[in-house]
C-alpha cells in the first residue's frame, strides 16, 4: 500500500560550503529577477527559495512531487524542514546560484520550496523510525516507508512532526484526542487483508509476491509473530519494514510505531526484558529499565504498541536472550524479577488488563507483532533455536530469482529490478552485472544471492568514470566476497565469476586470495 500522504526527503547540509548554500538560497532566498534569467518557472517579483542536488542522487530527485518535505540535517538533528513546490533540472540556473559545487559535479536538479520551518527533530528518533543506524550520516535520500509510517504513527501526519505538534505519548488522554491521535486500541486484533499492492516498491519475480502476501495474511491471522529465511540480499529486512509501515498506516488506531534492531550474540534479557542501571542522577541507586521489547509497549507511562523488526535473530542465543518472554509469547502474563516503586514488575496481555496502567505494569497489545528476519544459509542456528521458541513464529522464506542463462535474458531480469530501483544503466553495464549474478547463484551447491546485493554492485559501478571490469571486480570483492565467508566451495564460484570476462581477472584473483584466501581457476 501507497504511504497516504506526503513524502519525506532527507537534506544534510553539515559542511561550510553546504551551510552557506542553504543560509542564501532557502533561509534567505533569491531574487526572482536572478532565477528568471535562467528560468521561467517564477516571476521577478517573487522571493524564490530552492535547493539542489547532484545528477548521481537524480534517481532520488525524480521521486520528489509538489506537497513533499525537505527536512536539513546538520549536528545531530533535523533544524529546518520547507515543502516542495516543484522541481526541474536546470544546469545552468544550478552553477549560478551554487558557484561553490564540487569541482566537475554542479547541482542540476533544482527543488523549489516554501518558506522553511525551523524545527527541533532529533535525528535518533527519525533514524530510529526508519531502522537507520543512527551513527549513519546519510547524503540526500528519501525516507523510506518504515519511517513515514512510524511518523504517521507517532504523529498523525508528516505536517504534525513538522509544525511541532507533540506526540501522542507526550499528550494527555483529552489533548492526544483532540489532536486526532488516541492511545491505542489495546484489545481489537484486526482481521489483515493485505492488498496485492503492499509491496510495490519491491519487486518479485513470477508468482512471489501473491505466495509472499498470502502466507504473511495467513500467519498475521492466526496470531502469529513472522520470521523471513531467504538468502542474503532478498529483501528480508525491507518486507519486514514496509508490512509495519502498511500497519501503521492502515491502522494509526491500533499502531503507534515501529522499532528496528539488530540481534547480536552477546544478548541476553537485559536487552530484550530489560533488568537495573544506575540513576542519571545518583549513580549509587539501582532502577529498572525496560529492554529493547518492553519499551515498545510504555513510554512516560503512556501506552503504546509499536511493532518490533528483530534483524538477524539466529544471532542471538534465544534461550539467553529471551527468557521469561516465552510465556509473553504464548499469551500469559509474566512476572519479572525486578521492582519498580516496590512492585515487582509485570507484563500482562490486553486480555488480564484492567485499566491501571501503574509504573510497575506493562500491557501487550492483542495485535503486537515480532517480525524477525533469518539468513537461511545458518541452518545450525535455525535449528538451535528451541522448539518452545519456533512454534510461536510462523516461518516464511523468501527465495532468491532463478536467473537465466544468457546474456539479454539476465541482463532483462536485472534492467526489471533497476527500473524498481530508479537506476538508469546502459544496457552494457546490465548485461556484466546479470552475467555476474547468473554466474554466482547458477554454481552446484553454491549461495545464491538475492537483488540487494545486485543493487549495491549496480549503483557501484553504475555512472563511474573509470573502466567498468575495474569497477566490477571492486564492486563483486566489497558485496559478493562477504557473503562467501565460510563456504565449502566459494574458490569454484570465484573462479566462474573470474572467467565471465566481464570482470578484471587478474585483480579479482588477488583480492580473492587476500580477502576469502583461495585461488581461481585457469
């Protein structure tokens, strides 16, 4: 399903260049006589306000329509957020307006705006909302749909985050429904229909997307929390986040956000349940604070239900790490070895509640979900995990595309996916990376790799201006050679890959042998 509403791209302006750009071309704006002698999309008499990127980022500027929000990174936090009037590439406006650009690489693609807003959005809790690694600065880029939905969420509406309208967790009962954003509905489990388009801007190939939304419909029916297998790069993580994003949106009344993590060995409750720190203010007293699943159900003694993505569960020792949320998941109210106030504390389904939300207390929503995503390749974790754990997942794999044989026929199948992706390459450079993908998962007992890992080796060589056997053999060493760790026979899909004479063979064998430890064939 389509995010109903605007879209939200992301603008960090940190450096000095940047800053002064954006203090004379959005804060300050333009004379219309200046932009008029490059354009006629504004009067003279019009203070004209704009930003601009560069061509290698236009796949994400042609996403961009009128109503949409620009919202300025700088320092940790999002300071300035302005709505879209139009777009149009224009080089020449772009080099007068912004003589500063990098040396060979103007802004062409002009975004006109309105008068900014000077807002005050955290950076954590945006990136948060999409699953971003916090620590990461990104360049511009769309927010993707498991942060508008957590937006939609959390707010109501992009313009709620924007104008500093509070979040329903911070508002009280009778404001939170003034505002049109109630606590949640902790007790309806609805009944999910997923619609064929839920995931549009991911694509399948033959009937994978109808088998994908019927199990998903079938399993979110029956009760249960999701667990996506599927080699690396099929689109896991992303199925996970856009099925959140599409809850969130259809149901702002049951759903108040998401959270995204990733699972990793050293877990144990005091991640998931949660267990006692030092104060912030007397590091000598001991309080409770709730982990990484109890957090999704209370904020500031307000309830919610945000849906918890768990990346790459089988990293976790899930008996260690899941303890006492065993009976959580089977439905039954839980007592924690912790106290809080004096109480001990206790999680309860919507079922036992009875209206007393105390400090000591946490409710789960009857329609809280857990959707965790598994790399099918550890097959030794997948069965480590204890049967107590399993039977209250449902299991859905999702497989990577057969990719066929010859040259134009790989080279359609990923042109198919670069359309989805809005990367525009030559025909020469799809046909080298489907003889690349062909020539990875067609290999006997070998590890098929899914279209993400395509996608990255795609925008790497896509556009660069150096010789694309070089950029190839680079880009297979940084995406394909990870996903070979450990495999009995990665020296023969190596070697396969060597000789499809789209890469560098030479360098592929030495960063083979540097890098994997194994020699290529011929």
């Amino acid at each position: 399903m389509a995010y109903d509403g605007p879209t939200v791209f992301l603008a960090p302006y940190g450096n000095a260049a940047a800053q002064e750009n954006f203090q004379r071309t959005v804060l300050d704006g333009l004379s219309g006589s200046e932009v008029a002698a490059y354009s006629d999309s504004h009067s003279s008499g019009d203070t004209v306000r704009m930003w601009g990127t560069k061509e290698t980022v236009s796949g994400t500027w042609r996403q961009i329509d009128p109503g949409d929000y620009l919202l300025f990174y700088k320092d940790g936090g999002y300071d300035h957020a302005a709505e879209v009037i139009s777009t149009e590439r224009n080089e020449s406006l772009g080099r007068a307006v912004w003589p500063n650009h990098e040396e060979g690489k103007p802004w062409v693609c002009i975004i006109y705006l309105k008068e900014p807003i000077e807002t005050n959005i955290d950076s954590e809790e945006i990136h948060g909302l999409a699953g971003h690694d916090i620590s990461y600065t990104m360049g511009f880029s769309s927010l993707n749909d498991l942060g508008l939905g957590g937006i939609r969420g959390r707010y109501g509406s992009v313009e709620n985050l924007v104008h500093g309208r509070p979040a329903a967790s911070d508002r009280s009962t009778e404001q939170a429904t003034l505002d049109g954003g109630p606590e949640p509905d902790i007790y309806t489990e609805p009944s999910i229909d997923l619609p064929a388009e839920t995931f549009d801007s991911l694509y399948f190939h033959d009937e994978q997307r109808e088998e994908l939304i019927e199990s998903i419909t079938a399993a979110l029916n029956a009760g249960k929390h999701l667990i996506f297998t599927g080699p690396p790069g099929t689109g896991k993580t992303e199925i996970a986040r856009q099925l959140c994003s599409y809850l969130n949106t259809e149901y702002p009344h049951i759903y108040t956000g998401q959270q995204l993590t990733t699972a990793t060995a050293d877990w144990s409750t005091f991640e998931t349940v949660g267990g006692y720190m030092p104060g912030e203010s007397d590091g000598e007293n001991l309080s409770f604070e709730p982990g990484q699943v109890l957090r999704r159900f209370k904020k500031e003694r307000t309830q919610r239900n945000e849906l918890l993505v768990i990346d790459e569960i089988n990293r976790a020792d899930i008996d260690k790490s899941f303890g006492q949320l065993f009976t959580l998941l089977s439905g039954q109210a839980v007592q924690l070895p912790y106290r809080r106030d004096g109480e001990e504390i206790e999680v309860v389904p919507a079922s036992d509640f009875d209206g007393q939300l105390a400090p000591n207390r946490y409710v789960v929503p009857a329609s809280w979900r857990i959707f965790a995503t598994m790399n099918s390749y550890d097959k030794t974790s997948l069965y480590e995990l204890s049967y107590a754990f399993m039977r209250r997942f449902a299991f859905i794999h999702v497989d990577a595309p057969e990719i066929p044989p010859g040259r134009e026929e790989s080279s359609e199948l990923v042109r198919s996916y670069a359309d989805v992706w809005g990367i525009d390459a030559n025909d020469d450079t799809l046909r080298d990376v489907g003889e690349i993908w062909f020539a990875v998962n067609a290999t006997e007992n070998g590890r098929n790799i899914g279209p993400a890992i395509i996608k990255d080796i795609l925008s790497h060589v896509n556009g660069r201006e150096i010789d694309r056997r070089a950029a190839l053999s680079g880009a297979v060493a940084s995406y394909v050679f990870p996903q070979l760790e450990g495999v009995p026979n990665r020296g023969q899909i190596v070697s396969r890959i060597a000789h499809t004479d789209v890469v560098d063979r030479g360098r592929l064998g030495r960063l083979a042998g540097d890098v994997l430890g194994v020699t290529v064939d011929g």
